[in-house]
C-alpha cells in the first residue's frame, strides 16, 4: 500500500483526523465554529454603532451645509447704506485719531 493510499484510509477511518494541509480537524470544528459565531456577534454589534453614527455624522453635514448657505446668503445680500454710513463714521474717526 503506498503512503498516499494509507493516508485515504486512515483519515475516513478516523473522523478525528485533519482533512488536509491547513484543513481543520472535526476536533477543532466546534471551536471553530464558536469562534465564528462569537465574530457575527462582535460584527453585526460594530455595524449597527458605526450606522448610527454615520446616519448621525450625516445629519451634522447636512445642518453645516445649510447653515453654511444661509450664512453665505446673508454675506453676499447688498448691505443698507445707513450700516455702510454707520460703520464707515468710527473707521474715519480712528483714522484721525492715529494721525493726531
């Protein structure tokens, strides 16, 4: 019987043995598959949390957005001439006072 043969037949005799080169022996296969079932858990909890806090990032970015395009609406409305008047009089006054 050649080694290849005798490896065949001990491995269906016993169903303790490995089931080849990196293959996981049916003694290790409930671990494995404890192990398995514990990273589906850690996996599903992360996902929910990191979708929560992008639904949330989100609605941040969405406030900033219009935050931002009411803040440059009001910037680029053409200011009364009585504020231009008002803020120009202390600026003008500054002025001569720095020259004194």
């Amino acid at each position: 019987m050649s080694q290849t043969d005798k490896e065949k037949s001990e491995s269906t005799e016993n169903p303790q043995a490995e089931s080849g080169p990196g293959g996981i022996s049916e003694a290790f296969r409930p671990l494995v598959k404890e192990l398995v079932k514990a990273g589906l858990v850690v996996y599903e909890t992360v996902s929910e949390k990191a979708s929560g806090f992008g639904k949330q990032l989100n609605e941040l970015v969405e406030e900033a957005r219009s935050e931002a395009k009411k803040t440059s609406c009001h910037d680029s409305a053409p200011e009364e001439p009585e504020k231009k008047s008002r803020e120009s009089k202390p600026a003008k006054a500054k002025e001569s006072q720095k020259k004194s």
